[in-house]
C-alpha cells in the first residue's frame, strides 16, 4: 500500500503567490524563461531557471548556475517572500483550464515506495536530465520540482477533499497568465491528516508517475546520498484521482525521409496503412488511424489488420507509429537520442505542426491519438515503459508554491 505524509511546506506569502509562481522548468528553455521572468524579482524561475540571472552564454550545468539558484531561494526566504508552514500539512491543489477541473493532493510520498515499485513507472529516464535535477536539489536543499501521480480513485479520499474544499477559504486563488485558474487548500487539521494517511496506506495499493520520471528518479538518489535526513526519504508529489485526468496527445515531427522522396514514402507507408487525402489538419479520431503532414497536405493514415499487436504496448498508437513508420521507414530507433526527431505537446495544436514542416525545418508532422489513463495504468502494472513522450499532462502545475525542503 501506498505511503504518503504531510509536510511543512516553504511557500509564498498569500499577496504573492501569484508572482511567485511560474511554470515548471522543463517546459521553457533559458531564453524563455528570462523573457517570461522579466523585471518580477520573486518569480521563481530565478531558483528553477537561475541561469537567467547569470550571462546567456554560461553552461547551465554549471556549479556557478546551481550555488545562484540557493543564493537566490535564501533571499526569497530572508526577505519573507517565502515562510514555512508551522506544521505539517497537507495541500489541495485545484487547476481550472478552460471550464475543466482538477483537483489533487499534494503530499510527500516514499522513497521507499519508489524502490518497491509501489510508485509505478512508464518511461525510462536519461542520466544527464537525472544529474540536473540531483546537482540542483543537493545544492539548494529542497525540491522544488513536483511530481505528478495518479491513482484509482478511492471514493472515502475524494469525500475528504470535496469537503474541505466547500467549507474552507484557499490560501492562494489567482489567475495565471496563460489563463489557468491556481487554487490551494491547506490541511492543517490533525484528524483528517491521520484520516487521509491511513487511507492512502489501506486502500490506494499503487501509484503511479503520470509526468516527472525525472524528478522522481533524482530525488529517490538524493535520499541515498543523505541517508542522515529524514526528510529526503520523501519527495514532492501532487496526487490525482484517475477520474480527474485527461491526457493530451503528443505529436512527433521529422527532419527528413530517410533518402526517400515524398512519393516513395507515400507508397512504402501503404504496406502497413491505408491512406486518404484530408482536406483539413487531422486530429485522429480512433484508435490506431494518425494525421499525417507532408508537403502542404494532410493525410489520414488508418492502420490495416495484422500490423500491430494486442498486448500492452503493442496496441498503442505511439508504439505503432514507432514501429511501423519511425523505424521501419524513417531509420529513427532511439527516440530519446536521435537528434532528426522532436516532439511536440498537444496544447500547442496541429497548427504548430504545419508551422514546423512549412518553415523547412521538418519534412513531415504525425498526430496521434492520446494514450489513455487506463492504458498507462496497465503498462505500468505489467512492468514495461512506453516509448518515449508517449503521454502530455495538461494543465500543469506551478513550481514555487509549494516547496518541500530537505
């Protein structure tokens, strides 16, 4: 079963909150991060992305970029920016995107769990995104960046958090820039804490990492390089209820075709699809069929019988497309390494895809369905991992406003 506890979390001043809070480190890079940080002196990106307050050409691996971000946490700390909660507790995290909500608890779960696979996984991880994360935690004494869990919903927890949300004020309530509504709940009750760790250790078996392979990785080697703190046995994690979920497609675009013309790739790919013209960008709209973008012109790419198989993985459309186009055709056999192709996150639309073929900077676009929660559950539980940016969360959780120290 599953083993989560409260903490005492450093987070922002209530009047704050709001410029505090940024978008997690992973989703911009260092150029986008000093523009989106700005002139607001709290932003948090000066602990997560602290190269922005360094020269643009510094190595942002370097000792120099991490001893910033702890100079810059300290003073968010010393200047009361940042207080820590005076007891252990835990926090309701709700996003509103678009008229939908979803709401998690954010809570510290287990190393212990991690290395008992009682935190399931889906994805391998990559050392030098792991030695980032382990480098910025070691020097900064806390994590900032939040893992995101899922699990299957436990009726008694969802009563727990439906309650205190609708007889209790948040602490922070605000509107993002891009428009994403941030709602916080603490949980400073001892009896619903007790409540909440009990279910969690009676009646949630598993949980299971829907984004921050990374994160989860770092901190679980954190632990064992400060084996004296009982903090570091535990790392920052939002959980959520499957029911609350939904997860976004994640589309792959290519830098060419592998020496063919675009007239024998059409031809080579109706080995394993049928083919037919689209007149409009194609978001797929079942099971194993893909939009394809090629020379100005959609396609719809429906896979014929016999091309995939039923098991866990094989049955995915991400999985199909690796194997039958990015592979077979394209000669792409480590997504993960393989400079020729990127992937791009279904918030940004298929718009973004025809932008990346049209500038010459891509030959070809793929859409892809979205794998669903339960496919992840099942892939996780039979031990396998799927390819790469395989699943895109949305919306996604600030960094900054919760932050468990070590």
């Amino acid at each position: 079963m599953s083993t989560i506890a409260p903490f005492r979390a450093l987070r922002p001043v209530t009047e704050l909150a709001a410029r505090v809070a940024s978008r997690p480190y992973d989703v911009l890079n260092s150029e986008e991060a000093r523009a989106e940080a700005g002139t607001n002196e709290v932003s948090f990106l000066h602990v997560t992305k602290s190269e922005i307050d360094l020269p643009p050409a510094i190595d942002i691996h370097s000792t120099a970029v991490y001893a910033k971000a702890k100079e810059n946490l300290q003073a968010l700390i010393a200047n009361g920016t940042l207080l820590t909660e005076e007891k252990a507790c835990y926090y309701i995290y709700r996003l509103i995107m678009n008229g939908r909500e979803q709401t998690g608890l954010v809570a510290v779960s287990s190393v212990e769990d991690y290395f008992g696979d009682k935190i399931k996984k889906h994805e391998f991880t990559r050392p030098e995104k792991e030695k980032d994360r382990i480098d910025h935690m070691q020097a900064i004494q806390a994590q900032t960046g939040n893992v995101f869990l899922a699990y299957r919903d436990v009726t008694e927890v969802n009563a727990l958090i439906n309650g205190w949300k609708s007889t209790r004020q948040p602490v922070y309530d605000f509107k993002a820039d891009d428009g994403i509504q941030h709602t916080i709940w603490v949980i400073d009750r001892d009896d619903v804490i007790g409540s909440i760790t009990e279910l969690f250790r009676t009646k949630v078996p598993a949980t299971y990492i829907a984004d921050g392979h990374h994160r989860a990785a770092s901190a679980a080697k954190v632990s064992k390089a400060l084996p004296k703190s009982e903090a570091a046995k535990y790392f920052l994690t939002t959980i959520f209820p499957a029911s609350q979920l939904a997860i976004l497609d994640y589309n792959r675009v290519v830098k060419d075709l592998n020496d063919m013309s675009a007239e024998e790739f059409l031809s080579a790919l109706q080995d394993d699809f049928y083919l037919s013209l689209s007149p409009e960008p194609v978001r797929p709209a079942q099971a194993h069929e893909f939009g394809m973008y090629l020379k100005g012109q959609w396609y719809i790419l429906s896979s014929r019988k016999g091309t995939y198989t039923d098991d866990p993985i094989g049955i995915l459309d991400v999985t199909i497309l690796s194997k039958n186009v990015l592979h077979k055709l394209l000669g792409i056999k480590d997504q993960r390494t393989d400079k020729r192709i990127d992937f791009v996150g279904g918030i940004r639309g298929l718009a973004e895809l025809e932008k990346r073929v049209n500038s010459g900077e891509m030959k070809v676009a793929f859409s892809l369905p979205p794998v669903t929660i339960e496919q992840l559950f099942a892939i996780a539980d039979s031990g396998q991992v799927m390819p790469p940016k395989s699943t895109w969360f949305e919306p996604k959780l600030r960094d900054g406003l919760l932050t468990h120290m070590l």
